[in-house]
C-alpha cells in the first residue's frame, strides 16, 4: 500500500499479474435507517433506457469539464489495459475530449467509433474510417445526460479517459468519490442482509478513509503514476463500476457520505481485508513498514466463549497440502522475488520451517530448505511463495506446517492455517459477525481501528 510508481510495460505486467482475491457473499439489505445522522444528498437518478438512434438529440451544449453526477472529490481508477484500440461505447450521446479540453467527437450511441494508438498518440476512427487527427496527451470520453460509459462489457457512471503507455491504452474511469464507492462496497462485503447492517456502513466508511489517502497522496506529489490514483483490483480495492452496485451498498454508501476514520484531524490509511482467523496483526507485523497506532493487534474473540466473531467465515480453518513435485515447482517459480537465489535455482525442497511467530500467532519467517541451501522468508511474503498451482496466494501467515516423508525424503507438506488475508486492520467477517451480535458501525471501526473517531473529510485535504 505504499506509493510506487507504475508506468509503460510495469504497468500492463501490474494489470496481468494481479490475484483474483475478492469475495462475495449472500442475500440483500432493505433501506434500514442508520447511526449516522448527516445530511446527504439527493441520488444521482438511474439514465433513461437509450432511445433508437434517429430519435436521439445531439449534443449541442458546450463540452463538461468533467463528470457532473456524483458527489466527492474526482476518482481516477484505472481498469485495464488495451493493446492498439478500445471500443467508444455509451448509454447514449457522448463527447470526446482531447487534453485541453475541446470537443473533437460529438456522437449518437448508435455510431460505432474507436481509439487507435500510434506509439503515444492517440485518435478517434468511426466506423466508416472517419478520423480525427493523432493527438499527444488523454482523449476522455463524456457521457451526456447522466448517462453511463462502457469499457468491454461493463457500465461505468462518470467519464473515461484513455492514455497511450508503452504497451497499450490505458483505460481509467473518472467519477466521484461517492459514485466510486458504490461500485466497491458490495464487491468487498458481499451481499448482507438487513442484520448486518452496520458492518456494511463499515465498509464503506473504511473504504473511503483508504480511497482519500490515495487521493491526498497524489495531491501531494506520491501517486505510483501521473494518470490514474487507484487500480480496480485488491492492489487496491475491488471497483466493478456501475454493474456490481447493489441497493444495500448504496444505502451503506449514502449513510455514510463523507465520513472517514481520523486521528484528531488527519485522516488515517484504513486497510480491510476477509478474516483475521481469531486475533488482527500489528501493521509493523506484516508489512515492511514502520508501526501505526491505529492499526495494532486486536482480539476477535467472542467475550466470555471460545469462538470467534469471524468463524462464521468460510476460510476461518483451512488445510493446503502439496506433494514434493508441486512444491518444488512453486518455490521454483516464486521464491526468487523474495530471496536471494543463485542462477542454477533454488533446487530440490527438503523442508519448510517455521523459524519464529508475531505477537499475533503469525509466521515471523518461513525458512525454505533444499538440497542448495536455506533460504529465510518473510511470513507475509510467504504467501506469495507457497500459492496453489493456479497462482492462488495462500490464505494467511497464520498457519503451521506438516511434512510427510519416505525413505527421509520429503514426499508432502501439509499447511493448516486460520484466516484469509494480510491481517491489518478491520477483518470483514468479524465485522459481519459484530454487526449479527448487535454491535453498531461506529463500535465495528473502533474496535478494528483502535485510537480513530468518524469524521468529514478535512476541508482543504482534497481541494486548494
């Protein structure tokens, strides 16, 4: 979570290598009523269903300087990268921007039209091999009318902008906060029933507290890259525009409009993430970074059991076995990006060993014996050693390891662990689970986030 510039092919490598880890869940919430008591306001209305191409009027307004619906300060998320075209397509009539802001298309739904790339230019082609001009810089397209844009074959509310990189068109969504939002709660809580309530109100205020320490570090010279401030993936958080909204996310969304976790009148990083398995991990724990206050250990158990609030999890217990053969060919493949390996590979593994536990119960270190060496590394970053065949990162540092031999050879490693996810931070399923028990948002935040209050966002953090 650290600023990191992303460009040319880093970028495209970024987009193919990122896990697919997000997580749905079940059932939705009705419009319940909510701790919150902050004026919000009114909803964007839904676009009118798109009328047949002759019937539709053609722009004639003068262009927008951006996405007008919504209500925040503007998100940059970026979607994915194309390689020499990307397709226009739109709910309805839209205008097409170059980077200083004149129209260069003004054109129906109907009209079917592309970007090309041309090393790092840019132009619009109509189907009938119409062209504007090759141009330097972004070429944003703007829906008229609230209207939506799309990209493949999802829907997105705002503007889309298309930057020329090294290896494609860059496709980056620009909306407002708020609008954002919708299209992240649901697809990082799942879908929640009306009991469960405050754990989505949570989410959300979570979500946005992270959203605008992005935005702030951008504003203040940090962002990994000049065109965009998110990715819409868990390198940052799960964004599916405005097909994945739901009305429970909305509403969570809407309750909460504005408000972030604070320590006094900063606005403090708020990372989430499944299940903490029984017990949250100390940033410094994890993550190579130094500690944060708000983000210490903190116990899952349910006052006066021995359960936890987030056993109700799918992933509270799991098992991960590999026979010799698969953990030869992951420790192979991934164990050099995290230790030093010589040119000839790390060779045969003859054991795994857990060498030492955070204060949480997580794998300190992982050593990784083979029949070239041992090699040290760290818990967290042994999830990124030890994934399945298909890429899958382990669940979680909090596990133990079990090997099986014949003959003293090592012929199966078998990893039982609790928990899925980094540990930092508001577990989701624990917050489910205090939501069910009663307990409300503002209780769910304190307790994952120690030491922080709920608050507007600080005038003068996000604009001059």
């Amino acid at each position: 979570m650290r600023p990191r510039r992303v460009r040319g092919r880093t970028l495209a490598s970024l987009f193919l290598l990122l896990p697919a880890l997000g997580s749905c869940f079940s059932r939705p919430i009705g419009p319940e009523g909510t701790p919150f008591p902050v004026r919000v306001p009114a909803r964007a209305p839904e676009p009118a269903p798109a009328a047949p191409a002759p019937a539709e009027p053609m722009p004639s307004e003068a262009a927008p300087a951006g996405p007008s619906a919504g209500y925040g300060p503007l998100v940059r998320v970026a979607l994915r990268v194309a390689r020499d075209t990307a397709a226009l397509d739109a709910s309805g009539p839209w205008r097409l921007l170059d980077a200083p802001g004149g129209v260069l298309v003004r054109a129906r739904a109907a009209e079917r039209w592309v970007i090309e790339r041309r090393g790092r230019q840019l132009r619009a082609r109509r189907g009938d091999g119409t062209a504007t001009s090759w141009q330097n810089g972004a070429l944003t397209q703007f829906p008229d009318d609230a209207g939506l844009t799309r990209a493949g074959t999802k829907s997105y509310r705002g503007a889309l902008a298309f930057v020329a990189t090294d290896s494609g068109i860059l496709l980056v969504n620009q909306l407002p906060l708020e609008d954002y939002l919708r299209g992240v709660v649901p697809l990082e809580i799942g879908e929640r029933g009306p009991a469960e309530r405050a754990a989505v109100e949570a989410q959300a205020v979570a979500a946005r507290s992270y959203t605008v320490t992005r935005l702030a570090a951008t504003r203040s010279g940090g962002a990994r890259s000049p065109d965009f401030d998110l990715l819409s993936s868990v390198s940052d958080q799960v964004y599916g525009g405005r097909d994945a909204e739901r009305p429970f996310a909305d509403a969570a969304v809407l309750a909460t409009a504005g408000l972030v976790l604070r320590i006094g009148t900063r606005v403090v990083n708020a990372p989430f993430y499944s299940t903490c398995g029984g017990e949250t991990a100390a940033a410094e724990d994890v993550w190579r970074t130094g500690g944060e206050s708000h983000l210490r250990r903190v116990s899952d158990r349910i006052p006066g059991t021995d359960r936890f609030y987030c056993d109700i999890a799918p992933r509270f217990a799991w098992t991960r076995a590999f026979t010799a053969t698969e953990l030869d060919a992951v420790v192979r493949r991934y164990l050099a990006a995290y230790a030093a390996v010589g040119a000839g590979g790390p060779g045969r593994v003859t054991d795994l060993v857990v060498d030492g536990r955070t204060p949480s119960g997580r794998v300190a270190n992982l050593i990784v014996r083979t029949d070239r060496g041992s090699y040290a590394v760290r818990g967290n970053d042994s999830r990124s050693v030890l994934r399945s065949s298909g890429g899958e990162l382990l669940n979680s540092a909090y596990f133990s390891v079990t090997t099986e031999r014949a003959g003293g050879r090592l012929v199966r490693a078998v990893i039982r662990g609790n928990g899925y996810g980094h540990g930092v931070g508001m577990c989701q399923w624990g917050a489910i689970g205090r939501a069910r028990a009663g307990q409300d948002t503002r209780t769910i935040l304190r307790t994952y986030y120690p030491g922080t209050t709920v608050g507007p966002i600080p005038p003068g953090l996000l604009t001059p």
